[in-house]
C-alpha cells in the first residue's frame, strides 16, 4: 500500500474529509483556517493510527503472517536455483 493510500484511508477513517474546508490552511498566512477543528481531526487520526496497529497486531501479527521487511524480498520472490 503506498503511503499515502494508508495516510488517506486510515487517517480521514470516520474522520471528515481531505476537501473540508475546516482543515484546510490559509495560504495568505499558512496558517489553519480553524486551529481546534484541526486539532480535533488530529487526534482522531492518532487513535485511528493506533486502532489500524493494534488490529494488524491483534489478526496478522498473533497468526504469524508478518509482512516481510524492505530487505527480505527473497521471501516473497525465492531465489530459484539453476538444475
């Protein structure tokens, strides 16, 4: 999943939208059009954040099925060996 798939998916989850105008920054300023309301989004998104690792943990992670690591791509594609 590409970052910013899961930026958009699990932060804006049950969480407004990326167009709403209360979260947007003023571009005279860069400053935010409503502080508080922005605030508030960021929070959900960090318990969102926090809900998205616990469930991974709680069903992938408690089943073994860990996501292979950047440099162990020769678990997802072996090495096959010349016969």
């Amino acid at each position: 999943m590409k970052d910013d798939l899961a930026f958009k998916d699990i932060c804006f989850f049950n969480n407004g939208k990326p167009t709403d105008r209360q979260l947007q920054f003023d571009p005279t300023n860069d400053q935010p059009v409503n502080p508080a309301a922005l605030d508030a989004w960021a929070d959900r998104a960090a318990i969102n954040v926090g809900w998205a690792i616990f469930d991974y943990l709680k069903t992938e992670g408690s089943a073994g099925k860990w996501q292979p690591a950047k440099n162990e791509c020769e678990k997802v594609y072996p090495i096959r060996q010349a016969q």
